[in-house]
C-alpha cells in the first residue's frame, strides 16, 4: 500500500489555519497504524483498494468537516474527537477486516463520526442556548433599567421645567427690585444734584461777597496805614480828631464776621471823626493771629495816633451815640470778665483802649515780646505783664458795658456787645444788627 501517497494526497487538501497542523498530524497519528494492520491481512488488490477508498472518504470527511463543522467549533475540539474515536476506530477495523471491509469500515466510521460530532454539536448548542437564555435575562434586565431611566429622566425634565418657571420668576422679582431700587437711587441723586446746585449757589454769592470784601479790607488798610499817616502825623488840623479804630480779619470765619459789622463800624467811625483801620496781614513773627493785634497797636502809636481803639470782629457797637475814647485816658482800659460760670475772672482784651505815651509804648513792646502759648495766647501774656508793678499803674478797668458778653456779662444799657467763642456768632450778631435796624454784609 502507498502510504506516502496518501500522506501527500492528505497534505493537498487546503483545510483552516488551525487545522492544517494539529488536526490533520492527529488523525494521521491514528490512522496510519490501522492501514497498516489491515494491509497486513489482505492481498495485494484488496489493500490498494482500501486504501483509496479509505484517503477518499478521509479526504471527504475532512472538507466537510472544514466546510459546516469545524467553523462552528473551537479549536480545540478537533484533537479531542481523533482522540476519543481511536479505540473505536480500532475495534471496528479488526471485526470487519474481510471481503466487507472496505464497506463496512466506511459506514461505520461515517456513523461514528456523526454520533460523535452531533453530541458536541449538541452540546454546544446547549451552551450557546444557555447564553442565549442569560442574555436574554440581561436585555431584560437592561431593558428595565432603560425604562426606570426614562422615568427618572422625565421626572428631571418636570423638576428642570419647574426650576426653570421658579428661576424665572426670581429673576422677574429681581429686576423688578431692580429697577425700583435705580428709580429711588435716580430720586436721591436728583435731590443730591439740588441741594449741590443751592449750595454751589450760596457758594457764588459768598465768593462775591467775601471778594468785596477783601477789596475793601485791601483798599480800607491801606488807607489806615498809608495813605493816612502822612496826613495825620503830630497835631491835626481843621478840628480833625487823631484817633483810629481797629479790627483785624484773618480767614474767612473773621472776615465773614467783619463783613456783618462793616456798615455798623463804618457808620460809627464816620459819625464820631474816628478813622476806621481794617487789616488783615499775618503775624510778623509767625506766631497765632491773635498776636497781630499787639503788632497794630504799635504801628498805630508810630504813626502818631493819640487815641486807638481796639474791637474784636465778633463785637458790635450797639450804642453809636456814645463816644468810647470818652472813657480812655491815660495808659490802657479794658474790661473784666468776672461772672462766668466756667472761666475764672480776668482781664479780657477783645475791646481795649489805649492813650498815646511813652509808658503805653514801652507796655505795648514789652507785651509783644511776651512768650507764645497760654490759654488765650495774647490775652494770657496782657494778663501776666499786667501783674508786675512796671505796668499795673497804667492799666484803667472799664465798665462791661463797653465789652458785654451776651451770655455771661449781661450790662444795663450796653455800648458793645461781644460774642467771644460763640459757636453761633455770625447767626447772633446777623440778628443783632438786623434789630439795629442796618442790613448786614456788604
């Protein structure tokens, strides 16, 4: 028997890339050993027979093996069946080695080949049935999930629809509130732009009245200090009395109260032959305002006035028929503030005479040099001088009359009334004068 031939006959037949190895080596592990016996036993004729019918059937079996079996199975099926169907193949070759062989060992490995191949067939069918039936559980139970997830996702979409009604309705509220708030806010900035429109007003008007008033404090010192002095140096003439008046404005709280006792003043000074000095530059040494009332006092002498009156911005002479250089005479006259609840008594210098001599001249200096400081600077300096024997021979203590404070030194019948460090002062004395029957300011 050509078994090489059949080995190659096996070999042409093209079967899948997994079986062409281990299946075809298998089968013909086991088959080659049953050619061989069953050649042994029969002659010559009978073997070539057999084993061309046995490479047909083999070669039969496997391209319909490759063709609608093996496909369908795993790998590792194939091996196993060769395996199991060895001792099978064994015996049925051995009993119907004989004229029938040939037949007999077909049909029978045809039908071996069947039962066994439909029982793993069966077999995986049933499995596949199986995964079947679980997938089926699976996709039910997916299904299921899906339908809960659509149940959730439309409850979302009714509470989403809802937020978004309640969004809205909060954000309707807020622009309302919006809106009413930028309305009250227009109102204030409304009544804000008013009252920024009075005040800017009332501002122009100041500026006016107080640049009237600068030009005339200009125009008024300097009369006082120039062109006056050449006039009034040494004895006057023409029954012209020498004699000034002073007051002094430094910044615009003084300078407003100068403007409401100007006319006053003015009036005044006019009406008794006095010439009126209003000035309003600072200290020469730098020091507090208040000492540049010392300063003038010491121009006015150099200039050679006999008599100078000195009268704060915050006093108003309320009298204008009575002559106040009728109570100055030798050295200086001030009053004394003693009926104050809250200040002790001492000598207040806001209204201060002074007459012309070389002992008033040489208190005046010796005032001006006096250290800085005290309760009320130049005052508190006046009050110490006045104190040492030089000096005291020339001080005269006037009546309050002449320097009435409103509110502590109530006077029968004053002269001058005075406001010393009455917040409400301007408003006061605007009062006063307008009983005076003068209009106030410029």
């Amino acid at each position: 028997m050509d078994l090489g031939r059949i080995k190659q006959r096996g070999r042409s037949k093209s079967l899948l890339g997994w079986l062409t190895n281990p299946v075809r080596s298998v089968f013909w592990k086991l088959a080659i050993p049953y050619y061989e016996g069953i050649a042994s036993e029969v002659d010559v004729d009978q073997k070539r027979n057999l084993a061309t019918k046995l490479s047909d059937w083999q070669d039969d079996l496997l391209d319909r093996l490759e063709e609608a079996v093996l496909p369908q199975l795993e790998t590792r099926i194939a091996p196993k069946l060769f395996e199991s169907l060895q001792p099978e193949l064994s015996r049925k070759l051995e009993l119907s080695i004989g004229d029938r062989v040939g037949a007999l060992a077909v049909e029978r490995l045809k039908a071996l080949v069947a039962e066994r191949l439909e029982v793993l067939v069966n077999a995986r069918m049933t499995g596949a049935r199986k995964d079947m039936v679980a997938l089926a559980h699976r996709l039910s139970g997916l299904e299921s999930e899906a339908g809960n997830s659509q149940a959730k996702l439309q409850a979302l979409r009714v509470f989403s629809e809802g937020l978004d009604v309640k969004v809205l309705s909060e954000v309707q509220a807020a622009r309302a509130f919006t809106q009413a708030l930028q309305l009250e806010k227009n109102n204030e900035i409304a009544s804000l732009r008013d009252a920024v429109n009075g005040l800017s007003a009332q501002l122009a008007e100041s500026y006016v009245r107080y640049g009237l008033l600068a030009q005339r404090i200009e125009a008024l010192a300097g009369h006082g200090r120039s062109g006056q002095a050449e006039e009034i140096q040494g004895p006057q003439s023409g029954g012209r009395q020498n004699r000034t008046l002073i007051q002094y404005a430094s910044g615009p709280e003084h300078e407003n109260l100068l403007a409401l006792t100007f006319e006053v003043h003015s009036r005044y000074c006019r009406q008794h032959g006095i010439e009126y000095w209003i000035d309003n530059t600072p200290d020469t040494k730098g020091r507090s305002p208040h000492w540049r009332k010392v300063e003038l006092l010491i121009e006015a002498m150099a200039q050679g006035y006999d008599q100078v009156a000195w009268v704060d911005t915050d006093c108003v002479i309320v009298d204008p028929s009575v002559d106040i250089f009728a109570a100055s005479g030798f050295g200086i006259a001030v009053c004394e503030s003693f009926d104050s609840p809250t200040i002790e008594r001492h000598l207040n210098t806001g209204v201060l005479l002074a007459g012309r001599s070389d002992a008033t001249i040489e208190f005046l200096k010796a005032w001006n040099e006096m250290p800085t400081g005290g309760r009320w600077e130049d005052q508190s300096a006046f009050i110490d001088l006045m104190a040492t024997r030089p000096y005291r021979d020339l001080l005269t203590v006037l009546p309050n009359r002449f320097n009435c404070l409103a509110e502590h030194m109530e006077a029968r019948e004053p002269i001058i009334r005075a406001f010393h460090g009455d917040p409400d002062r301007a408003q006061k004395i605007a009062a006063l004068i307008r009983q005076i029957g003068i209009t106030p300011g410029l």
